[in-house]
C-alpha cells in the first residue's frame, strides 16, 4: 500500500535520483503519518523476542536503522540490524519487520491479517519461484510491539518511487533505457503468471476466505470489498460515484470470469511493490489484498495502478511512461507465459473494481491524514480521489447512465485533479 502527497508541479529536487528503500531526511515534508509507534521501545522489545527464537545464549541486539515511508502505508515496515552469537560465532543480519497498524493510528484495513500474508509468502516461496523475501518468525499476540509482526530476510533493491510518483520523472526507473523498462514490466508479468500457477489455489488457501460471504470467489471478494467501503465512509464520508459504480458492478457482473476456476491473487500487484535489481524482480512485497480469484483481477491492478500514475504525470503536464505497462503488452506477455488468453474486454469490469478499490484507500489515507492533523477536511469526498476522472471515464464509457450529475459530483468534476495544491495525499494499494 502507497501513499502519494502529490504536488503537479513535480519533484522539488529533479536531480534525485537516490534508492527509494530508505528516505533521506529532505523528504520529510512529503511523508504522510502512519504511526504515533513508541520507536525507542522497538529495539529492546525485538530483542527480548529474538532471545526467545533464536538458538540459547544467542544474546541478541537489534538496532532499528530505518522506517520505509516511501511505499507503503497499510503497515509500519521497519529495517532491523541484528547481531548475535551462534556456536560460539557472532552473526549479523539485517531483517525486515512488518507490524499491523494499531486502530487508533486509522489503518487502512478493517482487518489486518497478518498470518494470512506470513502463510501465503512461505507457501509461494516453497511453491514457486518468485522472489519473496524469506520470512523467519511470527509474533501473533501483539504482546511484543502493540501489534502482531513478523519478521523477514532484508532483501537489497530498489523500487519504483510512491513518493513522488515515478511517472513524474526524475528517479531510475523513469530514466532507464526502454529495453530495460520493458524487461521490468515482462519480469514482473511473469510473477503473476507463476502466483497464478499454483495448483489447488481455492482449496490450498481456502482460509483468505475467513469471514467473506457468497456462493464464488468473486462473489466473496466484493462482500470484502463492500465491507472495506463502508468502513472507509464512516471516518470520512460516503461516495456517491462509489455507490454508483457498484451499482454498475452488480448489473455487469463476469459471469464467465467468475465461473472459472479461481487462482492466488497477489492482491495489491504492482510495481510499486517490487524490488528490482538491474530492473528485474529481487523481492515480491506487500501481500495484504492477497486471496482467491479471478486471474484478471491482478492483470487489472496491475494495468490500472499504472494507469492512476500516469493521469497523475499528465494532469501535471508531463508525458509520464505512456509506454509503460499498456494492457495489451502486459496481456501478451501473459499469453506468452501461460498460455492463457485474456481480452481487454475481459478487463473492463476489472477495471471499474480497481478503480473502486482504489476509492476505498483514498478514504482510509484521507481520513489518517484528517487524523494527524496533515489535511483540512475536502469539500467533498471525491475530492480525494486522484484517479474520479479514470472511474467518471470506465463509468461513462460503459454506458451506465449516471454521468457527472448521478453520481452527485455536478460541476465539481475537477476537483480531485487540483486537490494537489492543497497537498491532499493520494493511495494505492
């Protein structure tokens, strides 16, 4: 999950060009607040559950060397020096650990199941060969940090900025070769087509769907999806053009979609969430929206996140990757990886979900930021949808029969485009 406190006029400094794992200090006035998390107590705490876990008289320390703020805000993400004795040797390792954010911090989610991203990492670390970064241990309780957590392997890399959006130029990614762009996006397509491989998916990891109601897989997934809506309404208020895209949702459902059999779905599939090394996958993170579906609602993500970035870029004048990611080159290289053929038109629908998965984070995000006190409460709730004119667009294009007006927006159509100027921050999952 991504926060983006986006100014249209571009980076502050267009000569950075640093590694976007850990922030340098002149980026604080872009951060957005996630935690009101006693850091000082962190290392001691850490260190009393390593000494638990770790082989006796390990003696361990943990030093915290960083919070990653730059992607991601659905969880606190902290980088972790550990030292400790090992049959008589010292041992040093960096790890990395993912804490649920506690309630009174606004999280994201309703529910923040961190054992069900633990189990689905180690079971698509055993299973298949994307790059998930080793899980070590599992703290349940919250009895330790506040929370639950869970510890992982520090994997070196470098992922696509959040902060600001890599569409806005100035970072590597923008600035590599186009071979080398292309290489990233067939890469990261191929993570899809290996998640998706794995056999058995709807029995194998039949827990994701604990609590969701409906007859298919997608039937649960947009129960959960609904849930989260009304959960991100009742902190900052209800969307009309949300309301009339699940009303859309619900007269074109996918029935053919949602007959297939279902995959393991990444969930939060973008690039966003990758670490890459030489512009290939190193590390496959934030496994939060995994579950069990149809294999277009990743294909979608994947398309769309890009998409929302690059309306960003050039609602801010600038040209953005237009080449980047396209649906039909991510859907031919699909194809070509497994086989399976899936149409644009078959996306459509996907595409209005993503769109309003999309509606739910900004809710969240939004009403953190009204939380913390980094934002004045918008005049309306679209206001902080950076992506309302692609929804208003896949709504319109459908022939749906809202418009602008239905949808309670009227003549205030632009807002969300300009919200930037008054530093309102955007999300992805």
């Amino acid at each position: 999950m991504i926060t983006v406190p986006l100014d249209p006029s571009g980076p502050s400094d267009p000569s950075d060009t640093r590694s976007q794992d850990v922030p340098d200090d002149d980026s604080e006035a872009l951060r957005l607040r996630r935690s009101s998390r006693d850091a000082a107590q962190v290392p001691g705490r850490l260190a009393e559950f390593l000494a638990q876990v770790l082989p006796a008289g390990a003696e361990p320390e943990v030093a915290v060397e960083a919070g990653i703020d730059q992607n991601g805000m659905s969880s606190d993400t902290l980088i972790c020096k550990v030292t400790w004795r090992e049959c008589g040797a010292a041992r040093t390792r960096r790890f990395v650990a993912r804490v649920a954010p506690a309630e009174h911090d606004v999280p994201v989610f309703p529910n923040y199941r961190l054992d069900h991203q633990y189990a689905v990492m180690s079971a698509v670390a055993e299973l298949t060969s994307v790059p998930v970064p080793p899980v070590r241990w599992m703290e349940p309780t919250g009895e330790v940090l506040g929370a639950p957590f869970f510890l992982m392997e520090h994997v070196e890399g470098r992922v696509p900025p959040d902060v600001l959006p890599y569409t806005l130029g100035s970072n590597w990614l923008f600035d590599g070769p186009p071979e080398a762009q292309r290489r990233l996006q067939e890469e990261t397509v191929s993570v899809l087509a290996e998640v998706h491989g794995i056999p058995d998916a709807a029995e194998r990891f039949a827990f994701l769907d604990e609590g969701r109601r409906g007859d298919t897989a997608l039937r649960r997934h947009l129960d959960w999806c609904r849930r989260w809506y009304e959960y991100g309404a009742a902190g900052i208020g209800r969307s009309a053009l949300v309301e009339r895209a699940f009303t859309w949702l619900e007269a074109n459902w996918p029935t053919e979609a949602d007959r297939r059999d279902p995959v393991l779905l990444w969930g939060d599939a973008r690039i966003g969430n990758v670490l890459y090394e030489d512009f290939r996958p190193v590390g496959v993170l934030d496994w939060e929206m995994t579950a069990v579906g149809p294999r277009e609602l990743d294909l979608s993500w994947l398309v769309f996140a890009h998409r929302v970035f690059q309306h960003m870029a050039e609602s801010a004048g600038l040209p953005g990757i237009a080449h980047l990611l396209r649906e039909e080159d991510v859907l031919d290289a699909y194809a070509r990886r497994t086989g399976i053929r899936v149409g644009a038109d078959d996306l459509r629908w996907f595409h209005v979900y993503s769109a309003v998965m999309w509606c739910c984070v900004f809710l969240r995000t939004g009403a953190r930021q009204l939380h913390f006190g980094e934002i004045a409460r918008p005049p309306e709730t679209e206001a902080l949808f950076y992506h309302r004119a692609l929804l208003e667009r896949l709504l319109d294009d459908a022939g749906d029969g809202g418009g602008a007006e239905a949808a309670g927006t009227g003549d205030a159509a632009g807002t969300a485009e300009a919200a930037g100027d008054a530093a309102y921050g955007g999300a992805t999952a």
